[in-house]
C-alpha cells in the first residue's frame, strides 16, 4: 500500500482488534485469526495490531510482534494494517522493523507513558521514530499538553501520515485543524464513535473504534453518516451504542477492553481474560447489562 492509499484508509475506521488468549493465558491464534479476519471482511478500512484495545502495555515484545504477524496474515491483504509500537524509541523502532518484514502498512506510536516526560519532548518522541522508520507513522497523542506548534510540527512531518488525537479539548483539536490547513495532515478522531460527530465537525476524518471486534456493521454505519455529513443519522446511531461504551468508562476508562472482550465471550469467541493491571472481569451487575444490550441490538440490526 503506497502512502496515498494508505492515508485514505486512515480516514475511514481504524479498528484495533483485541487479543485472545487460550486457557494458559497464552496467545490464541486461531481465534485472533478468527476475529481480525471477521473485522476485515466486514470492510473496515484499517485494522491496528497492538493497540490499546489489544492489551499492548500487557504483552511482552515478542508478544507483540507474534500478534502483528497473526493480524496481517489474518487480514491477507483486505484492509491496511497498522502495527502498533511504543515504550523505548530502540523497542518502538524494533517493532517497526519487523512489522514492515511482516508485511505492514504503516506503524502507530502509542503516547510515552513516562510521567517525567516534558510535552514538548512528548512531540519529539514520535518525531524521532518517524525519522527512524521505514514506515508512515500515525501519532497516537493522548494528552493536551503538547504545545499546539509542536502539534503541528508533528502533523506536517513528512513521514507521519496522522495523528491519532485522544483528547477531550476539542478547542485544541480545532486549533491544530486550523494551523495545518493546505497542508497533508490528517487528525484522526481517536476516542471511538462517541465523538466522532464533533471531531468530523471540526475537520476530523476517520475514529478509532474497539467496537468493530463486536458489531462492525453498526461502526461502519457511523463512519458513512460521518462522510455523508448526515449529523441527525450519526446521532441516531452513536446513541445505540451509547449505553456500550458508558459501561466502558467505568472505573476510569478501566473496564474499556474488558467490556469488549466480555461481549465476545457473551457472543461465543471464548477470548480469555484481560490481563492485569486492565480490569480481569466484569461484576456480574455489569455483565448482566452487557447481556442485555447486546441481546437489545440482535433485535435492532445497523444499517
């Protein structure tokens, strides 16, 4: 996939895929196989290996560079893949290079954890990567400290080909739409479909969405209102899912993976567990309202 092309498929749905595990807590692969080819042949447009979603602070690297061959074999050429990496520049740049052997497209970076890191080195954190690689970079920034020129510097580098911006401010985000105007930049809503409408309104394209392991169809039919600047359909659609991504947020955004991992268990992909320190299970309270949300769209198909 050229950059042109793959610049397009980050302004569709970047789908981050969870891991499966079997009952040694060990990778699963034919059932991650099972479930990233699902969500390609469903037509999501880029599907990210080792995000967020798919527990990356929790695998080894090794772990992670298994997962993102599993994922790219899985997806065989039906969507762009994104390999994420992240932690130390040499480990970022490592993992990198062998998702390119492996077959990727491009290469997130998730945001440096380190609670001493300054913002403005923040921002030449994924820089330095970007040099460093022979992949394009998606910038994954999860925090509005970074200085807005920073930002900017980082949008327009000739070798990251978006940023992934999972922050609330959207008055920041409008800033950073605005100073890189007529430029190639691509700011990509990166806090799923909930605020994917205010995102687009401020000249976003594209969310990331942990959805689409569950329900696809209902995230894609999200993303077409989005481009068809359908707001009232949008709307509509985010408020079935609404209930889904509350229970999410629960305990901090700490049940986040362990709501869409339960959810395909409920759906019979036995995933295993999240692994600590995420949230290993849902109280029954919470599993029994999954059920019933889940079982609330069967009865009421996206389209």
């Amino acid at each position: 996939m050229n950059l042109s092309e793959y610049r397009r498929a980050l302004q569709g749905i970047s789908g981050v895929h969870v891991t499966a595990y079997d009952t040694a807590g060990e990778i699963d692969q034919a059932l991650t196989t099972r479930i990233v080819a699902n969500i390609a042949a469903a037509g999501i447009h880029n599907i990210v290996s080792g995000g967020n979603t798919g527990e990356f602070y929790s695998l080894t690297f090794d772990e992670v560079v298994r997962l993102q061959s599993i994922a790219i074999q899985a997806v065989d050429g039906k969507a762009a893949v994104t390999a994420a990496a992240g932690r130390s520049i040499r480990e970022a740049v490592a993992t990198a290079s062998l998702a390119k052997k492996a077959g990727a497209d491009g290469v997130m970076v998730h945001h440096p954890l380190d609670p001493f890191a300054a913002p403005h080195a923040q921002a030449n954190y994924f820089i330095s990567i970007a040099e460093a690689v022979d992949l394009p970079v998606v910038a994954y920034v999860r925090s509005d400290a970074i200085p807005l020129a920073d930002l900017v510097r980082m949008a327009t580098h000739e070798n990251i080909a978006g940023v992934k911006f999972a922050s609330g401010n959207t008055q920041l985000f409008s800033e950073c739409v605005r100073a890189t105007e007529g430029t190639d930049a691509i700011w990509i809503c990166g806090l799923a479909e909930g605020w994917a409408a205010p995102f687009y309104a401020l000249g976003g394209r594209g969310f990331t969405s942990g959805l689409v392991n569950v329900d696809p169809y209902r995230s894609l039919a999200i993303w077409r209102a989005l481009e068809a600047g359908d707001y009232p359909r949008a709307r509509a659609l985010v408020a079935t899912i609404a209930e889904f991504e509350k229970l999410r947020t629960k305990y901090n955004n700490g049940a986040n993976v362990t709501v869409v991992k339960e959810a395909l268990q409920i759906r019979n992909f036995p995933v295993g567990q999240v692994r600590l320190p995420g949230l290993v299970a849902l109280d029954p309270a919470d599993r029994s309202h999954l059920t019933a949300i889940l079982a609330g769209w069967e009865e009421r198909k996206a389209s």
